[in-house]
C-alpha cells in the first residue's frame, strides 16, 4: 500500500521503471512523477541506453516520458554514446 511517503533514492533505475509502470496502473500520479524525477537526476550518458532499453521493453507507451527523456540524452551525447557497446547493442526497430 502506497501511503505516499517512499524510500526512492536507492533504487536501481530497473526498479524505478517498474515503479512507474505499478504506479500508472494504479492511477498515482504523484508516484509516477517522482519516479520519472529520479530518473532524470541520475540518468547520463553512460546509462541512458540501459535505461532506454529497459524502458521501451517495459512498456512503451506507458513510459513515453521516460523514452522521450532519454533521446534527449542520447542526442546531446551522440558522439559518446553512438560509440558504446550496449547502443550499437540495439535493434533497429
């Protein structure tokens, strides 16, 4: 039961993503914006790629802000991220 208090700062970016999928499901907004909020301050070029693909396999649609976060990572660092393996990793669909 969510009582609209949680210990979000540890959680791996897996489990956050699956915290906002719960929290979408489950129509709490407040939780759904805090998970996405933690995700932007710890996403960066080294892991935007594993976030992403987590993401879109996750649920697309439910996490478009998520994905949509994380092109605008992607765009910015291309040069840096176009290079690493788990980009050249991804399927082109």
């Amino acid at each position: 039961i969510y009582t609209g208090h949680i210990a979000i700062d540890n959680l791996p970016y897996d489990v956050t993503i699956g915290l906002m999928k719960l929290a979408d499901s489950m129509n709490i907004c407040e939780l759904e914006q805090l998970a996405l909020f933690k995700l932007s301050n710890i996403m960066n070029e080294k892991n935007v790629v594993k976030i992403f693909k987590e993401a879109y396999e996750t649920s697309p649609d439910i996490l478009k802000n998520v994905i949509n976060l994380c092109y605008d990572i992607i765009s910015i660092n291309f040069s840096y991220v176009s290079r690493s393996t788990d980009f050249c990793a991804l399927s082109q669909e």
